[in-house]
C-alpha cells in the first residue's frame, strides 16, 4: 500500500489491475517489486479482475481500512449490505429481506442440528462413527433463495462443528473398542457441498464471499489443519430463479423465499410471470413463498428435511392448502414451527417458520410449536393431529423396506450369466449372485418370481470380493469405467459394490422363512411372497413377515387403499410410500380371529398363483379381469378376507365396504395410538 502511495502519480489502476490479475493468476511469482508475495486466490472472485483508479485520498481510504482486524467482521454483515445496495424499492420488487441469525437458528437447527447431533451422540460403535463421517462429507445443503447466503452460513458453520464432534466421538468409540488410535480424516466437509440458487447476480457474488469467510472462520475456530486458500470453487451458488430452474440434489433444504402477498404479484412480478406461476404449478395466484414450498417438497426424498421462513399467511386459507396441507397430503410431517411473530427487520409482516420432514421411516417427534412439545402440528400450524394426516407409529418399525439401488446395469444378470457362475466350484458364487427381484416381476411375470440375477457383494471390502473372482471381472468390465465417472465418491472408491445395499433389510430377513414385497410402483398393490435369497430391487417395497395372518392383512383392502391413499404418483401409478406403512394402525385381535385372515390368504395367493401359471400371465392382467367379473371366487375370497380383517379391527364386516368408513376409522385408530391414548403391540 506504501508503494501505491508513493506513486499515485501515476494510475493506481496499473497497480491495483496487476495485484487482481496476480490473485488470479496460479504458478511462480515475481522475485521482487509489488507482487512477489501475492497469494493465488482462485475460487472465481478474481476471474475478471477489474482495472480501479483510485485518487490519493481514496488510497488514503483503503489503506485505513487495511488496519482493520478484519476478523472480527462477521459475515452475516453482507445481508445488510445487500439491503442497503438494493434500495428499498429493487428490495420490494425481488422480496427480498435479510434474515438475522436467531431466525435462521430456528430453521438450522431442527433441520440440521438436531438430527445430526441426535444421530452421532446415539452412535455405539467406532464403524457407526465411521459411516456417519462418511454420510457427512455427503451431505449438501440447499438454500434454493439464498440472497447473500447467511442461512448457508449458519449451516455450514453448524455442520462444521457437528464434525468436529463427530470426530471427537469416533476416537471415544474406538479406544472404548480398544483398537488402536488413528489420525482424524484427512478429508474434511467441503465447502462446494453447501448449494444456493439467487436471482440477483451481486447477491450471489456476496454468497460466495461470506462462504469462503465462513469457511476462514471454521478453520480459525475449530483449529483445524485446513488450507483456505485457493478458495473453493463455489459455482453451486448459481444465479438463477429457483421457480425456473433445475434444482441441484441436496439432502436438506432452507432459506427464506421471497416476501410478495397474492394482491402484489402482477404489480411487483408483472402479468406474464403470474400467468407462468399459474400454468407451471396448477394452484392459481398464491402468495409468493407458496410455489417454493410445494418445490421443496417434491425435491426432497423419503427422510429428507426442510425448513423456511415465511409470512404468516402460509398457513391460512388457499396459501394453506397449497402449500402446508399439500405438504402432509404428500407424507410431509411439521416437526417443528413457529405459528407467527414479528419480523424482527424493517419488514412491517408477521412470519411463519416451519420445519418438516418428508415421508420419516421413524417417529419424527418430538414436535415443537411456538417452543412447546406438542402431540403433533397441523398444516394451520396448531397443535394436535392433521385432521387428514397420520403420523408415523414407532412400533412399524423396521418392518418396510425399499431394496437395493444396483447403480448400473452391468450387475444385471441373465439366467444363462448367472448360471455359469453358479456352476463354478473355486467359490461358492451363490452367496452374491442372487435372483434379482423388481416391481414388473409382481406384476407381469407368471410366475411372481424374479426373471434376472444379481451379483451383490453387499458391504464386502474389495479384498474379500476377491473371493469370488469371475463376478468381480464382470463387475469391473460393466460397471467399474461408468463409476470412474461418478461425481460421488463412494461410487468411485468402492465400485464394485451396489449404490444402496440396504443392510437393514437383508439383517432383518435373515432369519425369516420368506418375506413378503409388493410392487413399489403399480396400479395396485398386490403382495407376493418372496424366498429368503432373493434381492429385491428399490422398485419393489419389502415386508419383513413369513406368516400367513401378515400378508392377509398387507393383502386387505383396507391396508392397500390406506397405502394408496398416502402414496405418492409416477404419471397415474401411487407409489407405495414409507408414509404407507409407518402410518397404519394394524389390527391387535385375539388368536382366534387371526386364523381365518391366514386361511383366507392362502387360498388367495395359491389361486392366483395357479391362474397366473395355467394363463401364462402377470397379477396386473389377472385383477383386470377380476374387476371386469372374471374369476369370481378369487373376487370372493378377497370380499371374505376383506370382512375377516374388519372383524380383526373389532367393526361389524359392512364397514369393510365402506370405503370412506375405513379411512375415517384407521385415522382415528393412528391418532389415538400417535398419542398414547391406545395399547398398540401388534407384531408380539
């Protein structure tokens, strides 16, 4: 700066120009003069570098401000900054407003926080320890309206610590183990894994700056071995209109959608924007945040988080059911909330705050609303029960599953594939080449069993996949250059196995004589029983039950039109959701009643089996028929099963034809049991 000083005669944009060309400029630096000890930054925020010229009471400026401890400047300071860049008029016009940090806490930390700290402090074993790492350095965020970022801010400085503690709890499991000490990862979570999507291009610039000062911070806070510069490429902060573009796969998503009430839409956006909101989403003219929340609930997946900051109005009236109600209607639960209070900004509105989990595999509770433990929180953002909406019931447990996503074709085996490595006697091949099981077997197939192989070496280390060393060639011929590929690092590094191997499902039915699975995706949702070898694939869902009592009541009625119901839709097909079955409230009857429903399901599945092997056709062309009078006493035994199941429930058999009845009654039944009002233990 001295030298700038002294020559300010000439243009300070040569000197200034070279030192922004020389920050972005990697490789040997000059030996001596202005630029010998310039870093190489990178990361894009000098990839156009600007020619300034500045006079000698502006150096004079800059050279103050360089006595500044700038680390004491926290990031969040850019939200600010944007407001006041914007002006108030250009703020109104995008509905843009900045978020302070304990707003933004009140979406971090149920979304991120809890579930995270919930799941390292129950971790039992240094391998659990060891998976979350790797699930963490997996982990994205997504904020789709990101503004100057200071919710991923608040993020990636939480998860940052939660890593940390992560890494602290590792090394606490593996010395109780008594194994032996190792160093902490040398991989650390990576700032590209934080995503943002803004419409204003200076916003996203000022995203960028307070990620990489965040991540300056965490390393500075935490004290960790890790290099800020070059800074990280943060293209994944993109600008854009999220009602627009594609959203980039992320595990959680937050943020704060921008402000605009139903009567300012045409003034603030203008006629031709309303009319695309009203052709792209279907709901009419709602208030502005609706759209994003109906996106951020088709964008998740099952056990998915998300959370925004909204006015108040999202819960109220056709903002509501839009937007909240369409949430619970499609297996969203509201975890946590906050009904309305002040915004504590220039912004003259009431806001909302909701958090929510899509399609939970397990009790998402406890719930808050308003910083109370409540029984549950409804689309109004009230406490109690959804009146159309059931919650999950932690004794379903462990009973669904989805099966394995094989993560490229070249596993896939023929029968002819898979019996030549069968035949072969250096290994027993029948342990990972098994019959491959999808939906359309179900459904199309005579004989309701799996037309094509697998091979699958489940967690298997390469070293033991060894073991079996034909099927590990043709792993490595198909599958191994596709997965070279692969933006994931767990598809790279461990190629040879499938990309969700689903533990928990092959544990569960270890011991079990058979198991039950349905087509995840079909018009209906008819249950077969598999053989304990078989691997059924993620477009099947799976019930860990060998009795005949189980797929009677799978089988009813009254369990496939509750499973519809909650289901999601592919075109015109439900989609059997984990909200299906965690949410219904099984019968509790006596031995007695239990017999008939297994006698009846027996002579269900042997009928069809014999219809469908003497026709040589699949349960979907079979129930056709059914439906237009054929086979009439396969039509009859489901009427009887039907009526046995209703009687199981303690109702008279007419309720099981009455298919509103039902509905209202299992609702009931699931609040009830949700609430600890009814005994329920139905798998003892």
């Amino acid at each position: 700066m001295e030298e700038l000083l002294a020559n300010s005669s000439h243009s300070s944009a040569d000197d200034l120009g070279g030192l922004f060309q020389w920050l972005n400029t990697s490789g040997p630096r000059p030996p001596g003069g202005l630029y010998a000890e310039t870093r190489y930054v990178n990361g894009g925020l000098f990839e156009h570098p600007a020619r300034v010229h500045l006079l000698e009471e502006e150096l004079e400026v800059l050279r103050g401000a360089c006595d500044y401890d700038w680390k004491r400047v926290e990031p969040q300071i850019f939200g600010t900054l944007l407001e006041g860049a914007l002006g108030k008029e250009s703020q109104w016009a995008l509905g843009a407003h900045y978020t302070p940090e304990p707003e933004i806490f009140k979406v971090v930390r149920p979304t991120v926080v809890d579930p995270w700290r919930e799941r390292i402090e129950n971790a039992d074993t240094h391998r659990q320890a060891q998976q979350l790492q790797t699930e963490l350095l997996n982990f994205v965020i997504l904020d789709p309206a990101c503004g100057s970022g200071n919710f991923l801010y608040v993020a990636y400085r939480e998860l940052r610590r939660l890593e940390k503690r992560l890494q602290t709890r590792e090394h606490e499991l593996r010395q109780r183990a008594g194994l032996s000490d190792q160093r902490a990862l040398s991989v650390f979570f990576p700032l590209h894994n934080i995503r943002g999507i803004e419409i204003n291009p200076f916003a996203v610039s000022l995203a960028r700056v307070t990620l990489w000062m965040a991540h300056k911070l965490a390393v500075d806070e935490l004290d960790l071995d890790e290099a800020t510069l070059p800074l990280d490429d943060l293209s994944g902060i993109e600008v854009g209109d999220a009602l627009r573009v594609p959203w980039p796969q992320c595990s959680v998503i937050i943020g704060n959608p921008p402000y605009h009430g139903t009567k300012h839409m045409r003034s603030q956006l203008g006629d031709s924007y309303v009319r695309f909101l009203d052709n792209e989403f279907g709901v009419g003219v709602k208030d502005h945040c609706v759209y994003w929340f109906r996106l951020a609930q088709q964008r998740l997946l099952p056990d998915q988080r998300a959370g925004f900051v909204a006015t108040n109005s999202i819960a109220e009236g056709k903002n509501r059911e839009a937007s909240l109600r369409y949430i619970t209607e499609t297996g969203g639960v509201i975890t946590s909330a906050v009904r309305s209070q002040r915004w504590p900004g220039v912004a003259n509105v009431h806001v909302s705050i909701v958090n929510w989990i899509k399609e939970p595999t397990n009790d998402s509770g406890p719930y808050v609303l308003d910083g109370a433990v409540v029984a549950g929180v409804t689309s109004e953002l009230r406490p109690g029960l959804e009146s159309r909406t059931a919650l999950p019931l932690r004794q379903n447990r462990g009973r669904q599953f989805y099966g394995v996503v094989p993560g490229g074709d070249g596993f896939v085996l023929t029968d002819e594939e898979a019996a030549r490595l069968l035949a072969l006697d250096h290994a027993d091949y029948g342990e990972i080449v098994r019959p491959y099981l999808i939906g359309d077997d179900i459904t199309k197939n005579p004989r309701l069993a799996p037309r094509r192989w697998i091979i699958d070496f489940a967690e298997r280390p390469l070293e033991e996949a060894m073991r079996w060393p034909a099927a590990l060639d043709i792993v490595r011929v198909r599958v191994k250059p596709m997965r070279d590929q692969h933006k994931k690092p767990r598809e790279r590094t461990q190629w040879w196995k499938l990309s969700r191997t689903v533990r928990e499902l092959f544990a569960t039915v270890h011991d079990l004589d058979r198991f039950i699975a349905c087509p995840a995706q079909a018009k209906r949702f008819s249950m077969v029983w598999c053989e304990p070898h078989w691997c059924p694939s993620n477009l099947t869902s799976v019930f860990a039950f060998d009795d005949d009592y189980s797929f009677g009541v799978l089988t009813s009625s009254i369990h496939t039109r509750w499973a519809t119901e909650r289901s999601t839709k592919l075109e015109t097909r439900p989609r059997y959701t984990v909200n299906s079955f965690a949410t219904f409230p099984w019968p509790d009857p006596p031995e007695g009643r239990k017999a008939p429903i297994a006698e009846l399901a027996r002579s269900i599945s042997e009928r069809r089996a014999l219809i469908c092997a003497e026709r040589e056709i699949g349960l979907t062309t079979l129930y056709n028929d059914v439906d237009e009078g054929a086979y009439a006493e396969l039509g009859t035994l489901h009427e009887a099963l039907d009526e046995a199941v209703a009687e199981a429930f303690e109702w008279q058999a007419w309720v099981a034809r009455d298919r509103d009845e039902v509905e209202h009654r299992l609702f009931a039944r699931n609040a009830e049991i949700a609430v600890g009002a009814r005994a329920y233990d139905p798998f003892l």
